[in-house]
C-alpha cells in the first residue's frame, strides 16, 4: 500500500513539472521578438537579377508563384509606417515590376515581383555576415516543353459529348477548377493600398477543415491544363532560333558526316559556315570539318594542307573548346605522316603545356618518344616515356613503352642499354615476352650480342616451342642454325636448316635457310651426301640455288643476300673476275648494303640533285619532303651554302618563315666566300616582314639598302620598305619608297602594285593628280603572266580608281569617259552601278541634265533595291521637285 501510494506521487510530481516546461516554453515563445523586413533590393549581375532582403533577425519569407499570372509572391513581416522598398519601379529583362501590397485576412504585407521572361527559375540563399535572405533569379534560355505532345496537341478541340448529351467526366472536372486569378495590381507604394480579394495564392489560408466524406470510387485525376497559345508561340519561336542557326543544314551536314562522305561533308560545311557566322553549331562544324579533312588526307596527302589550315581555324576561332586538344593531336598527326618533326613536336608539346592534365597527354608524350626513336634519339625518347612512368604509373602504355625503348637502343646496336632496359622490364613485367615473340626474339638476339649464347640458344629454343607456326618461331630456328655454323656443328646447322626447308617450305625463312645451306655447301661440299629422306638439293648445288633466288625475288632481301653470299661463294672457289662482278651488282642494286664513305658521298649527292631539281620546278613541299624524310643520316650535318639556301626559300614558300629566317642565317654561316651574302640578308627581311614583324622588317630593309645599294634586290626592298612603313602607319613616308622603287626600276614585276599602292595613299592625301598619275603607272606597266594566270584584283580596281579619282578632281569630262570604260571592261563587276551614277552626278556638273535625269531614273529602275538606286531615286524625286518650284528657289 505504501509502495502504491509512492508510485502515485512520483507520477503526480512528473505531470506537474511537464506542464510547468510547457507553459514556460509557450510564454517564451509569445515573447520572442517577430523579425521585420527593413530593405528589399534589386540588383542586376552576369546572367540573374539578385533581390535582397535585409532584416531585424531570422528572415521569415515565404514564396508563391502564380503560374498562370506569371507573378511571384513573397510574404515579408514589415513595420508600420517603414517603407521598406529601395526601388519601387525596379524593372530588367528578367523582372517586368515590383510592388507592395498587405493581406487584409493575415495582415501580413506581400511582395509581388512579375516576371518579364516566360520561365524564370529562383532559389533562396543567406546574406553573407548579417540577417536576411538573398533571391536569385535566372531566365531559362530555353522553356520547358512537354514530352510526347505533338503540334496538334496545341489546338483548341471541341471536347466529345456522351451519349446522353451531357459533357464527359473530364470536361466537368476541368470546369469546376478555379479560373486562374489575374495578375495582383501593384499600386504605387506611397498611396495606401486598397482592400483588394485575396489573391489565388492566399486561398489555402482561408479554407477551413472539414471531415472528407467517404467515397466509394476515387473520383480520375483532373487533367493539366495546358495553355496552347503559349505553347505555339514557344514553339513559333524556337522554330525561328533553329532555322536561325540552321539545325536543319547543320543536320544534312552530320548525316554526310557519320556516313563517311567527308568530301560532301565538308562541302556541306563551307555552305553552312558562310551562311550561319553566328551559329551556335558554329564550333562543332568547324571542328567536324577539320576532322573529315584529316580523315580524307590520311588517305590522300593532296588534302593536307586544307586539313592543317582546317584546324588553325577552328582552334583560333574557338581555342577553349573541348574538340582543341584532339584537333592538335591530329594536327601534329599530319605533320608527322610527312616528316615534318620538328612541326609534329612543337604540336604535341603544345599540347601538353595547354593540357597537362588532358586526356590526350599520355598519347601526346608517347608520340614525341616515336619521333625521337624516329630520329634516334633515343635518350629524349627515353626521358619523355620516363615522364609517362612517373606521372602515370599504372598506365598501360609504360610497360609497352619500356620495352619499346629497349627495342630501339636494340635496332640502334647499343646492346648493353637495350639489355639493362630489357631486364628492368623484365622484372616488373615477366610475362610480356612469353606473349609477345617479337620482343622476345630481340631480347635473345641481344644476349647473343653481348655474349650470352647459352641464354640466346635457350631464349630461341623457347620461342620455336611456344610459337611454333609463328614467323618469330621459325626466325628463331634459323638464328639456331647459323649459330650453329657459327660454332663449327656444321652437321647440326644443315640438319637444322633442313629441317626449316622441309617443314616450312613456302615461307621466307625457309628461303633464308636455302642460301645458308647453299653456302655451307660451297664452303665443305663433302659435309652430308645426298638423302631421298632429307631435302639437301641447296646443298649440293649452291651456286644454282643462288641463281634461282636472284632470278625469282628481285629487289628483296633474298636476293640481296643471294648476291652476297654469291660474291663470297665465287671468291672460294677462286673466280675472282666473277666475285667483283657479284658485288659489283650488290652495289648497283642494293647501294645501302655497304655503307662506304664513296657510297654514302655517291648517295648523299644523289639527294642533292634530287632537291636542286624539284627547287628548280618550284616543288618547295617535295624540297622539304625530301629534305626530312632522307635527314638522318644522309642529308644530316650539311654544310654547302647553295642547298642550305633552296632550303631556306622552301621554308619561306611555304610560310614557315621562322624556319625560313634561321636556314638564311644558317647559309650565312657556312658562306665564307659571302657569294650569297647579298641574297640572304634580303631573305632575312622579306621573311621578317612576312612574319608580321614590321619594325623588325624596316630595320633590316634600310640596313640592306645602306649596306648594299647596288644589289640586284635594291628595288625589291623598297617596295617592301613602303609596305612595312604603310603597316606601321606612316603613309607619307610609305608612299616616298614606293615612288623611289618605282621610278627607278619601272619593270620591276612588283611595280604595279607599288603604283596601285602608291595611288591609294595620293588619294587618301586627296593629291588627285598624283593619285591619277599613280593608278595610269599601274595599269600600264602590268604585264600579263602565264604564272599569275588573269588580271589581279589591284589592276581591276586601278580602273575604277582612275574614275573615282577624275571625279574627285573636278575633272567630270574624264569621270564619264573612265567611269564608261571600266563599266565596259568588266560588265559582271559589282562597282558598275557606283560607275553609272558618277557618270550621273558628272553629266549634272556639266549642265546636261537630261542626260543625267535619264541616267538617274535609269538607275533607279534597274538598281531599285540597292543603295545606289534607293540614292538615285531620291536625287531624282529632288530634281522634279526643283523643276516645278523654279520660282521659289533663289540663284
């Protein structure tokens, strides 16, 4: 009873001590302070519009968005009296108005913001370092659209009737949902606001609850109601922004593209480049066109030079796109597939410094190590795979590098580098070689060079037991059998190469090992007798064996060893005459068998005619071509001033003008005789001025002209004096060096465009006749070229300038005569109607205006649509005018 007793008053004490928590917690809460808005600002930043919302304490907002009115509602706790709005009439291209209006039910002020954009994201954020809150507001660039709802969904239907007339289910339904309530008014803030009906968005305070009463079927699910104006205009005008950035063109142009008709594709391409500049396809077009050019060069080298310049344009257009980093990769790529390493390098390493976390650096530094061990030199290759190694160490490509190292210090004859390279990857890759014969039959041949028979024997005897059929098997077996030779086991040398000859005889090893037979017969005839088991034929006749070989595979390796092993089969057997004649013919046919200081001279002149021929023919690229595919070793090293001199012109026809600049200096260098002094210093300039370096250029042109004034270049380097000094806007001395240039020399093929040049700053300096005196001297000193082909677009427009320039002059006369002539000389010309209206405007300076009324209206009817004939037309209405108002106009 007692324990009872306790257990209640426990209880009772708890109840009061929960309650007493209670009404302590609900007076604070009565007594908490309400935190009141005190500033609501607008402000306009990069692509959104930020509102800001200053308070006294923990901002209380709560946002409503009228969908159908487009207005956002944002209900704020404002002070009496505080006006709390900084820009009452804030507007921008997303916010069409703002404005303050109170809820009479809640009391609470609303804040309605509407929208000048049909869809307009937001989302709420803090204000950094004091109370508040922070709207942002972004117009979407593109409105949301419904999935699976075609064009005919947007049309207004009558809806079905059922049977018994009465509207369907649907139908009610849509009826008996609330009209969307309009825009709320949004007065002027000083004013105190009306009392307005609660808004749609202050409905769901008003409802009051009430028990649902059952039903026995759940009523479908009212449809969306979809406004199908809106959705047209959207439609309307993203169609417009499509045709715009021509999807549709753009479309036809990646169809061509994935079927791999690169040429239609890129046709494609240049019709949609020149008729959408301002595409937002714009980038992936140009881009995909350089990708099909360099798909097509890939296959037919004429296109390279449209794929290099295909890609010089996209990635200058558009250097921070995420197609660059390829584009160079395959940029580099072409310059590799010609030779042109240096370029290849300067690409890939480009590259690198762009990206060099990029997905294309472990490709990129790979490549550069195959153009080193390209060019043997094999410790950058090393350095740069090194770089792989470290930076990316569980690639897959470090262990196929390492080997390839080993493999071309292997093929250069360093066996000891190769060796100590192969055993470090041997190590940490041991079953690489067992996979991959190729490697592993290097691997016993450099045994075999450094010494290691036992280890080569075994090496190869394990290549001919794992790959048996394989064409490493079977070079493995005939290494066998020469080393066996080697080794004085002759008889095992001949059992093994018979035994290649028997089981592989259709095979080029089983070829090899004839004629290594053949010459075991010629060196011990008596070493084996004639078998019907065995095939010795090779043996027993080795001079017909090398015969039928020479006969059989001209021009391969088989009878270029035949040859040899002829020439030393005719020495044993003391024919001497004949030996010499056999390597005689080595030599004519296979001249790189033995590398002779006379061979190598006679080889490397061999080239150099080749290069003075095609430099004759103006063939630059072959010039280069030849230059970088023979440079190591036969072109390597030259130091003949004349060759050094047609590859700096080569470079310089080529645009490769820093390359041009640094093979004239070198020329320089080599010429102690300074025969070539006079020419190099000029090509140094002229490649300076083409490089855009224009102060460079004038500096050396006036050195040239000061060191040399009577060098066959003197005329030369004044025109382009005048064009470095026109370039570095100084058109008054400009236009003193191409008067000097072409007065002197007046048959100089650059004259013409000196005295085109020459008349363009006259005229700009409004000296008309010197300018009229310049373009005649252009025009009569063009002489027509088989090379150049037509006329140029400076003698063309000399014409034009003659007319404009007589006009300009006061000379109307002329004007109509030249203006005639040119319209006469080139019918199809776009300047002809500019032509017929100074003829015009001249016959009115001359006092004949009905020739120049004629003229006008003619121009104006067959110009009608162009500016000329739209002036034409109007100087024509003025004309009339002042002839029926003669008495009002004063002399």
């Amino acid at each position: 009873m007692v324990m009872v007793v306790r257990k209640r008053s426990v209880r009772g004490i708890a109840c009061l001590i929960a309650l007493a928590s209670f009404a302590l917690g609900f007076a604070y809460a009565l007594g908490a302070p309400v935190s009141h808005v005190q500033r609501v600002s607008f402000s306009k930043e990069e692509g959104r519009t930020l509102m800001t919302v200053i308070t006294d304490g923990r901002p209380e907002i709560k946002l409503t968005l009228n969908r159908a009115a487009n207005v956002l509602t944002a209900r704020i706790n404002v002070a009496a009296g505080v006006n709390v709005l900084a820009e009452p009439g804030y507007t921008d291209d997303v916010i069409r108005m703002v404005g303050l209006r109170r809820d009479n039910e809640t009391g609470e002020t609303l804040l309605d913001i509407a929208f000048a954009k049909p869809t307009v994201s937001y989302f709420l954020t803090s204000v950094p370092g004091q109370p508040g809150a922070v709207v942002n507001f972004r117009a979407l660039d593109k409105p949301v659209r419904v999935t699976g709802i075609g064009p005919e969904a947007f049309t207004r239907r009558k809806p079905p009737e059922s049977a018994d007339g009465a509207a369907p289910a649907a139908q009610v339904a849509q009826a008996a949902l609330p009209a969307p309530s309009p825009a709320p008014a949004v007065p002027a803030p000083a004013a105190p606001p009306a009392e307005p009906a609660a808004p749609a968005s202050a409905a769901p305070e008003a409802l009051v609850e009430t028990a649902p009463a059952p039903l026995p079927v759940a009523p479908p699910p009212a449809p969306v109601v979809v406004d199908p104006q809106r959705f047209a205009k959207v439609d309307e005008a993203y169609g417009k922004l499509q045709d715009q950035a021509g999807r549709t063109q753009f479309t036809v142009f990646m169809q061509k593209y994935r079927l791999e008709q690169y040429d239609e594709a890129v046709r494609l391409a240049d019709e949609f480049l020149a008729q959408y500049p301002q595409s937002l396809y714009r980038e992936r077009t140009m881009y995909l066109r350089a990708e099909a050019l360099y798909i097509l060069s890939k296959k037919d080298q004429a296109y390279l030079q449209q794929a290099l310049a295909a890609f010089n344009q996209a990635i200058a257009a558009f250097p921070d796109s995420p197609r660059a980093q390829q584009a160079m990769m395959h940029k580099a790529s072409l310059y590799g597939d010609v030779g042109f390493n240096i370029e290849a390098l300067t690409e890939y390493g480009g590259l690198l410094r762009l990206a060099p976390q990029g997905k294309f650096n472990v490709a990129a530094m790979f490549a550069r190590a195959q153009i080193y061990i390209a060019q043997q030199k094999f410790q950058l290759a090393y350095n740069e795979l090194e770089k792989i190694l470290l930076l990316y160490p569980n690639r897959r490509e470090v262990r196929d590098v390492k080997y390839l190292i080993a493999e071309s210090y292997f093929d250069r004859g360093q066996y000891e580098v190769a060796a100590a390279i192969f055993n470090e990857a041997i190590k940490q890759w041991p079953t690489f070689p067992k996979t991959h014969p190729a490697t592993f039959l290097k691997i016993a041949e450099t045994n075999f060079k450094l010494g290691a028979k036992r280890k080569a024997m075994e090496d190869w005897f394990s290549i001919v037991n794992l790959f048996p059929t394989a064409m490493e098997g079977r070079k493995a077996m005939l290494r066998i059998g020469e080393v066996y030779g080697e080794s004085n086991q002759q008889k095992a040398a001949a059992a093994t190469f018979e035994r290649l000859i028997r089981q592989y005889p259709k095979n080029n090893e089983a070829i090899l090992a004839r004629l290594r037979l053949a010459s075991l017969g010629v060196e011990n005839p008596e070493l084996v007798k004639d078998s019907v088991i065995f095939d010795y034929q090779a043996f027993a006749d080795p001079l017909a064996t090398f015969e039928e070989v020479i006969r059989k595979y001209p021009g391969k390796e088989y009878a270029q060893e035949a040859l040899k092993r002829k020439g030393r089969a005719l020495a044993i057997q003391k024919r001497y005459v004949a030996s010499i004649m056999a390597f005689k013919e080595l030599l004519r046919e296979y001249p790189a068998e033995r590398m002779s200081g006379e061979v190598f001279d006679a080889v490397r002149q061999n080239f150099l005619k080749m290069i003075d021929t095609f430099y004759a023919q103006e063939g630059f690229f072959t010039v280069l071509l030849t230059y970088y595919n023979n440079f190591d070793p036969f072109l390597r090293g030259i130091e003949d001033p004349r060759v050094l001199v047609m590859i700096a012109d080569s470079y310089q026809a080529m645009t490769l003008h820093d390359r041009a600049i640094e093979y004239y200096r070198l020329t320089s260098r080599f010429d102690e005789q300074n025969n070539l002094l006079e020419r190099t210093a000029f090509s140094i300039a002229q490649a300076t001025l083409s490089n855009n370096d224009y102060a460079g250029a004038e500096r050396l042109l006036r050195r040239f002209l000061r060191q040399f004034p009577n060098a066959p270049q003197t005329g030369d380097a004044r025109h382009l004096l005048g064009d470095a000094l026109y370039r570095l806007e100084r058109p008054a001395e400009a236009a003193t060096e191409w008067r000097i240039a072409v007065e002197r020399d007046p048959r100089n093929p650059r004259a013409p465009l000196s005295a085109y040049y020459l008349g363009l700053a006259y005229k700009e300096a409004r000296q008309y006749a010197l300018a009229f005196d310049a373009f005649n001297r252009a025009i009569d000193s063009w002489r027509p070229s088989v090379l150049t082909g037509g006329e140029p677009a400076y003698f063309i427009d000399s014409h034009y300038q003659l007319a404009e320039t007589a006009y300009l002059d006061g000379d109307f006369p002329g004007a109509i005569r030249l203006a005639g002539q040119a319209a006469a000389r080139y019918p199809e010309n776009a300047r002809n109607p500019w032509m017929e209206y100074i003829v015009s405007s001249s016959y009115e300076r001359v006092n004949k205006d009905d020739q120049a009324l004629a003229s006008l209206k003619d121009i104006s009817e067959r110009y009608a649509q162009t500016t000329i004939g739209k002036v034409a037309a109007a100087k024509l209405s003025h004309s009339e005018w002042k002839r029926k108002n003669q008495a009002i106009i004063y002399d």
